[in-house]
C-alpha cells in the first residue's frame, strides 16, 4: 500500500515542449512605459514654461523689438567691420612692393612668403605657400583673375647673382611635377639670382617660365601683374575679375 505521499499529484502538469515565458521581454517593456512617461512628462512642463514666457513676450512685445534693433545692429557693425578689413587688405596688396636687397635678405621660406604676396598684389585671392618637405616642386600656388592655375618653384640665393645658378635639373623637378601632380597652367621657377642657359633652353621648350633676378626686379618694384611681364603665357580660362 502506498503511502499518502506518493499517491500525491502536482495541481498541473507543464505541456511538453512549453517554455518558460521570458522576463527580459516584461522589464523591456516597463523600461518603455517608463522612458514613454518621462517624455510626456517633460513634454508637459515644457509647455507650461513655453505659454507663459510667449503670453509675457505677446504682452511686452516691445522686449523683441529691442532685441531685434540690437541684433541688426550687432550684425551691421560686424559686416561693416569685414569690409573695411576687406578694403584695408586690397589697399595693402596693392601697395606691396619690394626692392632686391629686401628679397636677398629674406629667409628662403620669408622668400616663398613675399613671392606668395605678390601674386595676391597681382589680384590671386587664393594664392597660398605650400613649400617645404614634401611640397613635390611646388612653393606657391595660385589662381590668377583669368582663372589659370599658378605652379611657382622658389630659388632663394642668399649672394644674388653671386650666388649658384638655377640649372636644368630644377627645371626638370617643376617640368615633372607642375602639371601631372598640381595640374598647372601655368610652371614658373623663380630666384633673385642668375639662371643657366641650358636651364633657359630646357624651360623654353618644356613651355616653362623663367624668373631670373632682372624680371623679379620688375615684378617686385613694380605693379603690372606677372602675367604682362611674361612671355606665350596660356590664354585665360575666363573674362578677367579685375577692373
């Protein structure tokens, strides 16, 4: 005889194959109501600091004309300001000029500084120094008022003509590189010293330019832009920004 123990049944049995609900789904879905409640919630006190601020600035509208005179003011004296600068900065550029024992005097990099200068004189609003390591033959790059792409190697000789020539072997570095590399219009090579005649031929026939101490002199001194002081110089690429 069995005991009243054994004789015992569970209430109900599990279905075979039924698995336990999982609670993730049940804290998941709180976390919801929850995120759900705070946003209604701030979405409600937003709105009670809202009307009463735009009930004020409806009844005091007077505040918004004031801070709109302000910020027309504000930004006129600033736009005001940018165009003097911009004024100051062209009347500057225009006046730059430079004698030779100015430019001998430079650093070579000071050197690629006033070279750069000039081309901005020149009306090249975007002309920028990229020499250094690395710089692949080109120091100064600029867009001329025609729209032709400036390629400029500095040659910087501390004794001026005294100093070692600009030979081909540069000019092969600025024939190799100008154009494939920083698609240039126009190659230029530039020195406050002398220039070999093979270098002259090389440039001549690679469709290069030639700087030498003379026409920086010109250039420098002057103010006619250094596309009237050169030679078979490419033809413009558009109708000219400058007056």
């Amino acid at each position: 005889m069995s005991s009243p123990a054994r004789r015992r049944r569970p209430a109900s049995k599990r279905r075979a194959g039924s698995r336990p609900r999982p609670r993730t789904s049940s804290k998941r879905r709180q976390q919801e109501n929850d995120h759900l409640a705070a946003v209604v919630v701030a979405g409600l006190v937003g709105v009670g600091l809202v009307v009463p601020a735009v009930n004020w600035l409806l009844a005091n509208w007077w505040v918004l004309v004031v801070l709109g005179v302000a910020a027309a003011g504000a930004g006129g004296c600033w736009l005001y300001q940018r165009r003097q600068r911009a004024r100051w900065d062209a009347v500057r550029a225009q006046a730059l000029r430079y004698a030779m024992p100015q430019l001998d005097a430079l650093h070579h990099s000071r050197f690629e500084d006033a070279v750069r200068d000039l081309m901005f004189r020149d009306g090249c609003r975007d002309a920028v120094r990229v020499g250094g390591g690395g710089d692949q033959g080109a120091d100064v790059k600029a867009t001329d008022p025609y729209g032709r792409r400036w390629v400029i190697q500095c040659k910087h000789r501390r004794d001026g003509l005294a100093g070692s020539a600009v030979g081909t072997p540069d000019l092969q570095v600025l024939n190799g590189t100008a154009r494939p590399v920083h698609h240039a219009d126009v190659a230029v090579i530039v020195t406050n010293g002398r220039v070999t005649a093979p270098a002259v031929t090389f440039a001549r026939q690679q469709r290069l330019h030639v700087i030498d101490r003379h026409t920086l002199a010109a250039w420098a001194a002057g103010s006619r832009p250094l596309w009237d002081l050169l030679p078979a110089v490419p033809r413009p690429r558009k109708p000219g920004t400058l007056s």
